[in-house]
C-alpha cells in the first residue's frame, strides 16, 4: 500500500481496498495480502450512483462536501466525489 495516497481521518483509507484503518498494524503480513484482495474496491454500478448523486447534490444543489448529507454517502466505504473517465484513445 502506497502510505502517500491513504485518506487523512478515513475509515478505509486505502484507494485500492476496503481494510479499515485499524488494520494497517497488519501491512506485510500474511493475513494483509489475502484481506486486500478479498476486500479490493470493485467499480460497481451502485458506487458509480453513489458518487454522481454527490456529485449532483455538491455542483447542481450547492450541498457542502462536509455536510452530514454527503458524508452519509461517502464516510461507510471512504468515497470520494471523482468521476473516471476508461476513455482510450
């Protein structure tokens, strides 16, 4: 893991999978390589909703990234607010 790209204060701080923060005591191990990828973070349609009603709700509906509303969406699984594009040229 990448200790540059962790999430400050995040449960899941990882961009890459879903181990809570209070596993990081565990990097390296044995036990660190199998949970990462049972818990890897899979772009699913549910996710890709989830960020594009935030995004609505922020740039459409003036709603603060910080706000409870938005952190209801974000905080359980560490999301955050970016669209990716898998656009190839």
């Amino acid at each position: 893991m990448l200790m540059a790209c962790l999430k400050y204060l995040a449960h899941c701080p990882c961009p890459r999978c879903l181990v809570l923060k209070s596993r990081i005591p565990l990097l390296g191990t044995k036990t660190d390589t199998k949970q990462r990828k049972q818990l890897a973070r899979v772009d699913t349609e549910d996710r890709r909703h989830k960020i594009e009603l935030v995004r609505r709700l922020m740039f459409e509906g003036g709603v603060n990234i910080t706000s409870e509303k938005i952190e209801t969406f974000l905080r359980p699984t560490s999301l955050t607010p970016t669209r990716v594009c898998r656009c190839y040229f």
